[in-house]
C-alpha cells in the first residue's frame, strides 16, 4: 500500500490565517475608499459651476517631457486633471503644452511640433489617444479631452507614443 501525503497542521492554520487577513485587507481599503468618497463629496457643498482639480496622488509629477514629430523636436505637457460632481464618472484631462524647440533646418523651417497624448485607467491596457497637442517655441493651445472613467478610485497614466517621461496618478472620481 503506498503511503498518503497530507500537509502539516502547521501549513493548514497558515492558510486559513492567510485567507482571514487579505479580507481584513479588503474590508480596510473598503472602508478608507468609502470615508475619501464621503469626504470629497459631502465637504464640497452645492455643484460648482465649473469642473474643479481632482484630489489626486501624482507619482512623477504633473509633466510628460517628450518628443514630436519632427527634426528631434522635444517639450513638456503639463497635465490638468478636473472632475465636476454633476458630471460623475467623468475626468476632463487637460494638456497645456509647454515650450518646444528642436534641431536642423526643418525646424528652422516650420518650428511645430505635434504631439498626441494617450491616457489609460484599464487593465489590460486600452490607450485612449487625444487630439494633436500642437507646440512650438512660444508653447501651444491647450487641448481637452474628456474621458468616461466611471466613479471610483482609479490608477491613471498618461502617455505619448514617442519616448518620453510619463505622468501617473492614483486619481479620485465622483
């Protein structure tokens, strides 16, 4: 007759522990989500007329520095990100360009460089791509896009395709 395995007793408590503390865990990042929610929301009073800045945790700051599309043309894009307690689950993402410059007669040429940035809050990654951020020496027109989140705390990045410095950010929707 072959012998039978069973695990330790030991190894069978520390599974049941185990199973215990992740939905401490759980029940904890609930509750902390639930009283930031109350707190963003209750504290604001009456709907602003205007979409205020998101109380949000940026991890790189608040800059993608990147390259373009032509002659090594290279700037930053500062990130502004907005929610509006009337429009839940809505993100108005702003991209307010910064001064460009590059390289070589091209630029010398025609000194614009075109940019589009990509933001994303999914998993697996679904890239949603905005109008061209337009930049030159003097800086460019900020560009507005809105993005449909749904409510909740999210973990947003924000992109260019070229290479570039990228903007991340533990972000809180109504």
């Amino acid at each position: 007759m072959a012998p039978t395995y069973s695990r330790p007793v030991s190894v069978q408590r520390h599974r049941r522990r185990a199973g215990g503390v992740t939905l401490l865990v759980l029940v904890l990042l609930t509750t902390v989500a639930a009283a930031l929610v109350s707190l963003v929301t209750g504290t604001s009073g009456a709907a602003s007329a205007r979409p205020a800045e998101a109380p949000r945790l940026a991890i790189a700051g608040d800059d993608i520095w990147t390259l373009g599309n032509h002659d090594n043309c290279r700037g930053p894009i500062r990130i502004s990100v907005k929610t509006d307690p009337r429009q839940p689950g809505k993100v108005f993402a702003t991209y307010h360009p910064g001064r460009f410059t590059g390289d070589g007669p091209g630029w010398a040429h025609n000194p614009v460089c075109k940019v589009r940035v990509q933001a994303n809050w999914t998993f697996p990654a679904m890239l949603f791509t905005s109008k061209p951020v337009i930049a030159g020496p003097r800086g460019g027109t900020p560009v507005t896009q809105v993005l449909r989140t749904g409510p909740g705390l999210f973990g947003m990045g924000f992109a260019t395709p070229y290479p570039h410095k990228p903007v991340s950010y533990y972000l809180l929707v109504p």
